[in-house]
C-alpha cells in the first residue's frame, strides 16, 4: 500500500491517541487487581481475629492484627449468642495508597466462643 503525502503522520497521530488510554486500561487493571489483594488479606485478617478473640483474647488485640494487615482498616468485635464476629472495612486503594473510584472493602467473620 502506497501512501500519498496527505496520510503522512496520520499513524503517529493514531498512536498519540490511542497510547494513553491503553495505559489508563492498565493502571486501572493493576489497581484493581492491588484492591482484590488487599480485600483477601482484610478476610484473612478477619479470620484471624475472631479467632483470636474467641480464645479470649482482647479485642484490642484482634483490631491491631487487623490494622496490621491492612493500613487504615476499621475493625469492630460483637458477640452474637455462643459466637464471637469481628466485622473491618477498609478503604479500596491500588499498591502504592491511591485511591480507587470503588466501594470500600468489608469482611467479616465468626468464631465460636471458647473453642481452641
């Protein structure tokens, strides 16, 4: 295929445009899969922590086991009969802290009171 004086730069014009939203579809995607990290390990977290305070542990324990595993988690202990749940959310954030246009992340768990 020739091409005649009038499609010169029209392929880096094309590239100009099309690079940065292929960046921006990367960045997005490398952030959301930091945010589903950090959500597994917020249940993870969770997990542990109801654990941890049905063994009679005190809950200001569970909350910074929590808060260790993800920065800026919000961690709350409620018993519920024989069972002992810790509920955390934390904000969605791309590695690095950025925040992402997305709902904040929750977990939560139950152990049952007592058991070892």
């Amino acid at each position: 295929m020739i091409f005649g004086r009038d499609d010169r730069g029209s392929v880096t014009a094309e590239f100009a445009v099309a690079l940065p939203a292929v960046v921006l579809v990367l960045a997005l995607g490398a952030g959301v899969l930091g945010a589903c990290g950090r959500a597994v390990r917020l249940q993870d977290a969770t997990a542990d922590a109801a654990r941890l305070v049905a063994r009679g542990e005190p809950a200001a324990r569970a909350q910074a086991l929590v808060a260790a595993a993800v920065g800026g988690a919000r961690t709350r202990v409620t018993p519920r009969g024989e069972l002992v749940c810790v509920e955390a959310s934390a904000p969605a954030t791309a590695p690095g802290g950025v925040p992402l246009p997305a709902p904040a992340l929750r977990a939560s768990s139950c152990a049952l009171a007592g058991g070892k």
